[in-house]
C-alpha cells in the first residue's frame, strides 16, 4: 500500500460475502488519510493498491471516483484491507465454484475456510463463547448443566465456573447425602479444585457432624464465599464463627439456625463468636441465628450496631427484650423483615416504636409478653391460634380479645360454609349463632350443630372450636 514515498504491506482478505470494503481506523491514522461520513459510516474516497500474490506485484486501478471504490473505515474489521463484493465486481473477478476460488488479474486464487488473522480468531472464540455461557446459565437455573460438562472441552471450561458458583448440599434424600459425601471428601484433599475459588453460594443444611475441622476445609478450598447457608446443621462452634469472621469480610448472608430438638454435638455457639463476625462483616444483609440461646443478648445488639446494612434478621426463641429492639430501630435503618417468634420478653410499645420509626419493617410472630400471666400451655395456644387465624401482630392478645375475634372470625367462615351448602346436599346447621356476650367461653357454648355425612366440610367449625376448648382447659 502506498501512502506518498512510504509503503505499507499488509494482508488483505478477499471476502465473497461482504457488501463492503473495509479498511482498520488505526491504518488509516497511519497513513495520515482524510476520510468523511457518508450514511452514518467513515469512508475513505481514494485508495492506491499494489495487488502482491505469490510473488507478482502489480499496480491496481482505482477507475477514478467510483462509489465501488470507497473502503468504510472499521475500528476491529476481519482483517487490515477487507476486499468485498464491489471491489471485486469493479475488477471484473470470476468465481470458480467447481474448483472453489475465483480468478482475477488472471490468478487464481483459492477459498479459505478460515482467516490468517489471529485477533479476528480470538474475536468468534469469545463470541461463541459468551454465547455459550448464556445458554450454559440457563441449564445452571434448571439444574441441569452437570451433563452438558461432557459434551466437549469448551462446554467443561464455560460450565465447570459456572457449576462451582452456587453449591447446594441438603441431607435428605439418597442423592442430596451422595452429593454432600463427595464434597466433603473434596474438602479432605490437599490438591485443590481449579475452579473452587469460584464458589460465592454455598448451602449446607441438615448436617450434624459439621465439625470445626471440615469447615475449616471449606474456607481454605473456596476464599470468596459471601452466601453461606448452614440451616439446621450442627456441631461447629465459635472457631468457626472466628474463621468466617477472618476469611468472609464480604459476607452478606449468613444462616445459623438451629433445630431446637437436635444437640449441638460438641459445638455451641456464643456470644464470643457472634461478636467476631460484629467486627468483621459489616456487609451483613441477612442474618438467622434462631434458637441460639447460648447467645446473650450484647453479642446480638454488638452485631445489629456493627451490620448497618441488615435487611432480614431471624431471632427466634433467642433471649433477647426491649434493648434489643431499641438498638434495631436505632441502627437498622434498611430492616424489612424481623422474626420474634417465642420471644416473650418483649413489650408491644417497644415495636411500635421500631414501626414508627421505620414503617417498612416487617414484623413476624411477635406475642406481647402480659400473655404470660398465664401457663405456658395456654400462652402456647393462644400463639398458635393467632397465627392460624391471622391476627395481626399489634392486636390486643388478651383472653377477651381473642375470644371476640374469634367468635368473628367463626362466623365469617360458617358463613361462607351455609352459602356452599345446596339444599338438596342434605347438610342441616341448627341454632348456629345467637347473640355474643362478654363471657370467655362464649364460643364453645354456642356452637350447635347436627353434621350431615354428606357435609364434611361443615367439620371445620367444630375443629377449630375444639382448638379454642383445649387452650381454655390449660
């Protein structure tokens, strides 16, 4: 190519299905040519070639201004000088399909099936491959890309990153315990995966022998964990808190719940190892640590001060009164979900107030604590009925108040119930509702009623009635 007395060569391809020339940008900075916009693309009017193949070199007309001529000027085009359909059909080249090539300046010269160009064969291999990696991820969400690893190398090295990002490993079934098996036995080798490290999600639920000694395999295996699920499983204690705390920085949701009728196997987590991950995890969004008791309640309010960021928090059955709720209000500001279940030690103002000042909480299973004036089999009941029944969180939970709901609530439901029956079903209700009065055992008193066979449905007013009878018997 020629650019007044300096030469440049490059290699030009010859492409039969482009409808264009082109030409790199960074060559045409080279040769300090002016080019304009014409239909939104950079074009180059005039252009000298000297057409070199196997060893003859010869000049090539440009046949002055024609549009045919012109190259656009493309930052990354297959190869230096792109040579198209109208640049061939100016030179008058004649295509040879039978001995496939095509003749022009009387040489022949043949097809090839692939360029020379190393960067443009470095430019489909990601193509094709970032394709491949959207497909791959959607056999990932439909858990079905473990048999597409043997399909060949390149799906193996796009899957296999893909396939170590999220692990689940729950102990129920024959499988889910396999799988659990072999990973465990990754864990106690000393070689490392090449992918491991790719690991972000990582569940393992229902384990009791997870001792201190296998998670600690874990975190050296996979350094980039900020998922980490250990729902329901046991037997690690607070060394493991301290190697999370020392190892996830980044972590954003961690799940401790215990099964409260399981032992803890040897390992007991406490406050000690809470307050580790306190000033550690500061990017903490959720967090479960339900039926811990061994957790005292400035460890939990050190934890909720230090994770500003906290969005679900689970403090089932832990022991925990108004102080901790104060300290939520005060320092979890982005707080959306918040589960009391069986803490009765805390009063309904202090959630008011933490509703008040943030009112997008959500607040799940809260009991007041004046319901343990009475015994803990009545006050179980009565937790259980408001739940069932839906009562709202803020409600009144007294004797009274219950049985004033649920005497509307009963009244609703039958009466939705006679509105099903047919007539010609043969269900008959008698004396099904009269006036309700102020005492506590109104609801059992009133409910009379003859059910038909051929009714089963009219049943649930008597086993939800028999409900109310046991918890008044406590």
């Amino acid at each position: 190519m020629k650019a007044g007395c300096k030469f440049y060569t490059v290699k030009a391809l010859i492409d039969t299905s482009s409808r264009e020339n082109s030409i790199r940008r960074s060559l045409v900075d080279k040769l300090e040519m002016e080019y304009t916009e014409y239909k939104e693309k950079n074009r180059l009017e005039c252009l000298d070639l000297s057409f070199l193949y196997e060893g003859k070199d010869r000049l090539v007309s440009t046949n002055g201004d024609d549009v045919f001529n012109d190259f656009v000027v493309i930052e990354k085009p297959k190869a230096d000088l792109v040579l198209g359909l109208p640049w061939l059909w100016l030179r008058g080249a004649k295509i040879d399909m039978e001995k496939q090539g095509l003749t022009i300046y009387g040489d022949f010269v043949p097809f090839c099936e692939e360029t020379d160009s190393s960067e443009s064969k470095e430019t489909n291999d990601s193509n094709h491959t970032e394709l491949l990696e959207q497909i791959l991820h959607f056999l990932a969400i439909d858990k079905s890309l473990y048999p597409a690893l043997f399909v060949s190398r390149l799906w193996y090295r796009c899957g296999a990153p893909i396939l170590w990002k999220r692990i689940e490993l729950k102990k129920g079934e024959r499988k889910d315990c396999t799988r659990l098996k072999k990973f465990m036995k990754i864990v106690r080798k000393r070689q490392k995966p090449v992918y491991s490290s790719n690991l972000t999600y990582l569940e393992i639920s229902h384990y009791r022998q997870l001792w201190d000694k296998k998670v600690k395999g874990i975190m050296c295996l996979s350094p980039n964990i900020v998922h980490l699920d250990l729902n329901f499983s046991t037997g690690f204690s607070d060394k493991t808190l301290n190697r999370i705390a020392e190892s996830y920085p980044n972590l954003k949701y961690l799940n401790l719940q215990k099964n409260e009728y399981v032992s803890s196997n040897m390992g007991i987590i406490t406050g000690e190892g809470l307050f580790a991950i306190a000033r550690s995890c500061h990017k903490l969004e959720y967090l479960n640590i339900s039926h811990r008791t061994d957790i005292c309640e400035l460890s939990i309010c050190k934890v909720i001060c230090s994770c500003p960021r906290l969005q679900h928090l689970s403090l089932s059955f832990c022991k925990i009164t108004d102080i901790t709720i104060k300290e939520i209000a005060s320092s979890c500001f982005n707080l959306k979900y918040l589960d009391l279940e069986g803490c009765g030690n805390i009063s309904k103002e202090a959630v008011d107030q933490l509703i008040s000042l943030n009112p997008n909480v959500h607040v799940e299973n809260f009991v007041p604590n004046w319901v343990h004036s009475l015994n803990n089999g009545a006050s179980y009941a009565i937790h259980n009925l408001a739940r069932r029944l839906g009562i709202p969180h803020d409600a009144p939970r007294d004797v009274a108040s219950l049985d004033n709901f649920i005497n509307d609530e009963l009244s609703r439901r039958l009466d939705c119930i006679l509105a099903r029956i047919s007539p010609r079903s043969g269900g008959r209700l008698y004396n099904t509702w009269h006036s309700v009065d102020n005492n506590q055992n109104s609801v059992i008193s009133q409910i009379h009623r003859q059910p038909n066979r051929r009714s089963p449905r009219i049943n649930f007013g008597r086993i939800l009635a028999d409900q109310v009878e046991w918890y008044r018997s406590n």
